[in-house]
C-alpha cells in the first residue's frame, strides 16, 4: 500500500499522513504508557523501518528526550535502503540516570541542533520543534525561536515549529515565524483545536502528536483519522509504536482518499 504524500505548510516537505514516532526504541523509563516494554534489538528496528517504508511510511519523529531514539536511527538508517524525512526537537533532553533536562537558551538550542546533526549522521535537518514544557509563551518571548531561524536561514534546517501545550503558544510561534506545529488531538483531548484555524491563516502545517491518545482509549481509528484528515492544513499524526502489527492496522485505518 501507499500513501498520498500532503505538503508540510508553505514548505517543500511533503510527508505521509501518517509518521512513525519513536520514543520506544529510544527510552522505557519514565514515560506514560499503559503498559511497560523493552526496548527492540536493532533488528527489530531496522525491520520495522523497512515495513514502514514499505507502508508508505516517509516520516520518523525524534528528539533527544527519546533516550537513544536519535541515535539508533542514525547508526540504524544506513542499512535501510529508504529516505526518511526527519522531525526532532530542541529544548529537553533526557538521560536514563538523571531524568529530564530543560534548557531553552540560545546556546543550548545551538549545540542541540549540533549533537542531533551528529546523532542522525545528518548535514541537514528537515524538521526542528521546540520541545516545550508547558511553559510555551515565556520561552517564545525570552528568544527560543531565535536560534532556530537562524538555523532555518542558514540552510541547516528546512522547517521550524512548536510542539506546544498551549493555544497562545502555538499562536506565538506562528506569529514569530514558525513553519509547522505540532499539537494534541484526539477524541478527548480537543483544548488545541482552535489551532486549525490559526494554522490556515499563516499557512502552516500541523502535525498531531497522541492521535490515538498513546493507547489510553479505544476509539475506531478510521473515524479519528477522518476526522483528522478533512483538515487540509494536518500533515501528518505521529503514530509511536514498536508493534509490527499495530503500525500496520494504523496504516489500513487510514481514510480510502488517501491511499494509493
């Protein structure tokens, strides 16, 4: 099967409606899931690239509060003879040992999109968000986005956005330039919905984070990602999953128009 690709905002990304998020091959501990799992081998991963792509998959979601998730793709991709387009983040990183750490500075933000550069084994980063911590606003006033611009400028990144909690945020990163955002949507969990419109008016793109609500409920999928994709400014939901047989019956959900 396939997908039809839909342009990421005024950008020349194109991305499939839905993107593989993957916290779980990068981190298990301290993260809100209903049920606890290991990490997969890196055979279970490339194998589970290789079905993505092979699903019309072309989009991977990262961040360096994934754990490791940055770095097994890069170390990971090369033996998958695909092109992902990449989505990662800036703002929190986290380790094992000492949990989160949050820093929105100007130059921790440079040396994040540096070490996620190497990380990637990249030169070029298609889409950088910063990764909030509910704190939207003051970071976007204190000069977060600044950096990212510049990175944008300069060519390094093709995209910047905001994963965000708040609509005022997500309103500041659009008026300060942002490329995409990437929001909450689900059946119960509507607060950022009023986003779709002001991402229409700047031309925006959207990404949905927890479409599936990280598989606290059960809703049909079909429904929710129809609801999703009569949006023409929703690019993509990031689907996080290590389940070979989940990603594909997320896959199968999607609405008839936009399959191929």
């Amino acid at each position: 099967m396939g997908m039809t690709r839909r342009p990421l905002g005024q950008t020349d990304l194109l991305l499939s409606p839905i993107g593989l998020g993957t916290v779980k091959i990068g981190r298990n501990t301290d993260v809100k899931y209903p049920e606890g799992f290991e990490l997969p081998s890196d055979q279970a991963v490339v194998d589970l690239l290789k079905l993505a792509a092979s699903l019309g998959i072309n989009c991977l979601d990262t961040a360096p509060a994934y754990g490791e998730s940055e770095k097994r793709l890069g170390e990971l991709l090369p033996h998958i003879n695909e092109s992902f387009h990449l989505i990662t983040k800036v703002g929190e990183s986290y380790a094992k040992d000492t949990g989160s750490h949050y820093d929105f500075s100007e130059k921790a933000i440079i040396q994040s999109i540096e070490r996620s550069l190497k990380r990637l084994n990249r030169d070029h980063l298609d889409v950088v968000l910063l990764h909030s911590d509910g704190h939207d606003v003051e970071h976007l006033q204190a000069g977060a986005f600044n950096p990212l611009i510049q990175a944008r400028d300069e060519g390094l990144i093709t995209a910047i956005g905001l994963s965000g909690k708040t609509i005022e945020g997500g309103r500041l990163a659009l008026e300060q330039g942002a490329d995409c955002l990437m929001i909450t949507l689900n059946p119960q969990q509507q607060d950022e919905r009023p986003l779709i419109a002001d991402a229409e008016q700047f031309g925006a793109g959207l990404l949905i984070k927890k479409a599936l609500g990280s598989g606290h409920f059960i809703t049909s999928m079909s429904e929710i990602f129809h609801a999703l994709f009569v949006h023409s400014q929703i690019t993509s939901a990031i689907i996080g999953t290590i389940n070979p047989v989940h990603l594909q019956d997320n896959c199968r959900a999607l609405p008839a128009e936009i399959q191929t």
